[in-house]
C-alpha cells in the first residue's frame, strides 16, 4: 500500500543516493524508513535505516569513516636498470 507522500520519499532517496553515489539507497514503502548499503567494500556487513533522510546520511558518513576498507597500498617499485 502506497501513501501519498511516497513518491516525495522515493525522490528523496533518489537524491540521497546522487550525491552518495557508493551507497544503495531505498524508500521503504512498507517500513515507512529509509534504507542504506554500501557499494564499497567493507570490513562488516552494513545495513543502516532511519525514518529521517538527515539522520540516514549521518550514518551512511560515520559508517563510511568506520568500516570502509582502505584502498591496497601500492608498492614502489624501483625501474630496472638493463645491465
């Protein structure tokens, strides 16, 4: 069953994700809450929910700070010399 602030809800998630574009992010029509999951990799599982889209990006950062794994460090490497 749909309400009719809705679609304003559905937009609103749209956006979130737009500007957080390495996060999933969803209306829940039934649940009445926005939900979160990341699209990086990570050190846990990650699944955030809040009925309040500013709250939901306060913890899609702090989770991003938290659990985000770190790109892979790269080595140097010293060109070789040819003899």
């Amino acid at each position: 069953m749909r309400h009719g602030n809705d679609n304003q809800h559905l937009a609103t998630a749209e956006d979130i994700q737009l500007r957080r574009p390495h996060w999933m992010v969803l209306w829940g029509v039934l649940t009445r809450l926005y939900w979160a999951f990341p699209q990086f990799d990570t050190t846990t599982r990650i699944c955030l929910c809040s009925p309040d889209p500013a709250d939901l990006i306060h913890q899609m950062d702090a989770a991003e700070r938290q659990y985000r794994t770190p790109p892979p460090q790269r080595r140097y490497r010293p060109e070789r010399t040819s003899p």
